[in-house]
C-alpha cells in the first residue's frame, strides 16, 4: 500500500506531469499501455484488436479540465470518436470522465455537453461508460449515469469496489437497470470512505461480483487479478449465466496472456484503449493499481 499511495500522489503533480508528457523519451514509457495520440492511432488498434475476436472501448484521456473551451474540446473529440466507431463498424463502446466534459465549471455545462454525446451515441446505439472518478464525484456523476439511462438508454456506470457505499449503489442500479462495470478503485479515499487493505477491497469486489451477476444488467468485470476472474467465472457456473450475459473488462496492454486465455475460451473480453497526450493521471493510476507494472516497464526499458 505504500508503493501505491506513492504513485497515487505523484499522479497529481502538475510539474511531473508536464514533463513526462512532454518529454520524447517518455514514450518508451507509455506505448505499450496507451494507443497513441490521435483517435486515428487509436482506431488502427481497435480494428486489430477486433479482428482478434476481442471488444473495445475507446477512450480519448484527460480530466479536470478548467475552461468551457476545454470541456467543449474534450466533448467534440468524444463525438467524432462515437462517429468514427459508428463509420468503421468498430465493435467498440466510449469511455468518458465527467470532469472532462466540465464537471468542475459546473453541472449545467457537463449536462449540455454530455447530452450532445449522447444524442450521437445513442443515434449509432453505442454505449456510453461513464468512468468513475474520486468519491467527491460519486454521486453527482451516478445521478448523471441515472437521467442518461431514462431519457437515453445506452450508458454504463462504473462502480469501485473500494468504496463502503459501492454494495447499496450496485442494488439501486441493477433495480433500475443500468449496466455496470465494476473495478477495484485507483483514487487516494480517507479510510472514512473507503477499505484500506488489498484483502479487503478484494473480498469486497468478490461479494460485489456476485451480486453483479446474479441482479445486474449485463455486468462488467473489470479486473486483471486471477483470484477476481476466478471468482467471477465460479458464480456464473453456479447461476448458470451464459457467456455472452456478462463481460470481462481489461486495460489495453496489460496481462495480454489473460486476455487470450479468457477470449480462447469463448468468454468477452472487452479491452479499454486509451489514446491521446493527457495520459500522465492516467498512466500513474494503472502502475498504482498493479505495482508489478513497474517491474515491467523496468524490463522493456531494458530491453534491446
């Protein structure tokens, strides 16, 4: 856990994350995990990857903007986004932050620009994920995750496994049926809030796995851990759930022998596929969620 909180701090340091993106040699850092900067990079990996039998959602990166000109930047990159996977028949949804879209200018400017994303999702029947950022955010963003679900369909919240409150918002959500992606959590949370021990937040995302699947909507299991898919993959034998009523959730490039072993095996694999030059919070959130990932990087820097 110290290892973790170490990167979760540096993920919010404005002067670190100006050079690494901004730095040529950081790159070496990033390419295996982010899909590149523009959405015609990202599309080119999304078609492989459809083409190897697996899901996607694309994801152009960035949060927290400041201004309403970055807000309606981010929200114009997200709809053509929608359009380019409608275009290409990609078999792909979109993942979105709301502090992208302008959560913290205010409500009303997020709404407007969610509203004109989802108008165009919806058109292409293409769901919307909602991402779930720090506990600050939770509940404005699942009242937002709610009013899309009844005046749209077509949207997914996402709910972190770490959070004490996350077993009463999945009950509420399934009653509703709104789809959920359920992970672990990469936010720093007070313990007031939040479990602080990996062996708690990992029974935790196992009871909240099984309730997914026996109450929700379409589940996502968004997880690399074994223990977790194992989990997983043992309540739906025992509910005698079919493969194509739920989804595995993965992050582009990392435990790729997981992927293929899972979609080997006739189950979805969804992979989420990042791209663009905001990638520092991001990129410092998956190395706190798995630490491991440091060794590998240390590996392919390295590497010859």
């Amino acid at each position: 856990m110290v290892l973790r909180n170490a990167l979760l701090r540096l993920s919010g340091q404005k002067q670190l994350r100006h050079w690494m993106e901004t730095s040529p040699a950081a790159s070496r850092l990033t390419s295996r995990f982010i899909a590149g900067e523009t959405l015609e990079d990202a599309v080119k990996v999304c078609r492989t990857l459809n083409e190897d039998g697996f899901l996607v959602s694309l994801d152009h990166l960035g949060e927290n903007v400041t201004t309403v000109e970055e807000a309606a930047a981010a929200t114009e990159a997200a709809v053509q986004a929608v359009e380019r996977i409608a275009s290409e028949q990609l078999q792909s949804t979109i993942s979105v932050k709301l502090t992208q879209l302008g959560l913290d200018l205010s409500e009303q400017i997020c709404r407007q620009n969610l509203v004109r994303l989802m108008k165009t999702a919806s058109r292409f029947r293409i769901t919307v994920e909602i991402d779930m950022e720090s506990s600050e955010y939770t509940d404005r963003t699942l009242a937002c995750v709610r009013e899309m679900h009844g005046e749209f369909g077509f949207v997914r919240a996402v709910i972190q496994a770490y959070l004490y409150r996350s077993e009463e918002d999945i009950r509420v959500l399934s009653e509703q049926g709104v789809p959920v992606r359920l992970c672990k959590g990469a936010y720093k949370e007070p313990e007031s809030l939040a479990f602080s021990e990996k062996a708690q937040v990992d029974r935790n995302y196992q009871k909240l796995t099984r309730l997914l699947l026996e109450r929700g909507t379409y589940p996502a299991i968004a997880t690399h851990d074994s223990a977790m898919i194992d989990t997983a993959l043992a309540a739906a034998r025992e509910l005698g759930l079919p493969a194509d009523r739920f989804e595995f959730q993965m992050l582009y490039g990392i435990r790729r022998d997981l992927q293929q072993s899972l979609r080997s095996k006739g189950y979805r694999v969804r992979l989420y596929v990042p791209y663009g030059d905001a990638w520092y919070p991001y990129f410092m959130r998956r190395l706190a969620e798995r630490p491991a990932n440091l060794l590998f990087l240390a590996r392919n820097l390295f590497r010859r």
